[in-house]
C-alpha cells in the first residue's frame, strides 16, 4: 500500500458482511464526487475477512475505519463515520 509523495492514500477498512460498511463506502463515494476530489487520494478499500493481516498492520480494532496515509505513515484515522457530514469534516484537509 505504497502511496506516491503527492498522493495521499485512503483506505477504507470495513467488512464486506457489514450493511453499515456498505452504506459508509457510498458516502466516501459522495463526499469524493460532490467535491470534485476523485484524484485526491489513492484509494484502497480493505475487507477485514480478505486481509486481517492489514487490520493488525494498522491497529484497526473496529470497521469501518477510515485511515489517510502520507508518506506512508498514518495522518488521520476516523472509526466509526456516521455519514458523508463526518466523512466530509475528517477529510477537510486534503479536499480542494
């Protein structure tokens, strides 16, 4: 999950069994739109059943968890967004 200089990653760790998941994946989704910001990141969407590996990687305890990577290290970290309003409100600092 390398992520280039200029490019922060985001990764989105949620599982694919999870409804809650699904309905916050579409919210990133419409947070990304709205803002014009689909090449803002690199994106990475992470199920806990296929890489529980990464999960513990990243000391992700609880999905869905919202991470922002620079220069390969975590720079923000949201568990648990309620909508795109907290996906918005987290990301702020990297949308245009």
């Amino acid at each position: 999950m390398g992520t280039t200089l200029d490019k922060p990653g985001l990764v989105y760790f949620h599982s694919s069994r999870s409804g809650k998941c699904r309905r916050i994946e579409g919210y990133i989704a419409q947070v990304l739109q709205h803002r014009r910001n689909h090449d803002t990141f690199k994106y990475y969407a992470v199920a806990q059943e296929e890489r529980p590996d990464l999960l513990e990687k990243f000391g992700i305890g609880f999905t869905p968890t919202i991470v922002v990577l620079e220069r390969q290290a975590i720079a923000a970290r949201l568990e648990g967004p309620r909508g795109s309003k907290d996906i918005e409100r987290f990301l702020q600092p990297w949308l245009r």
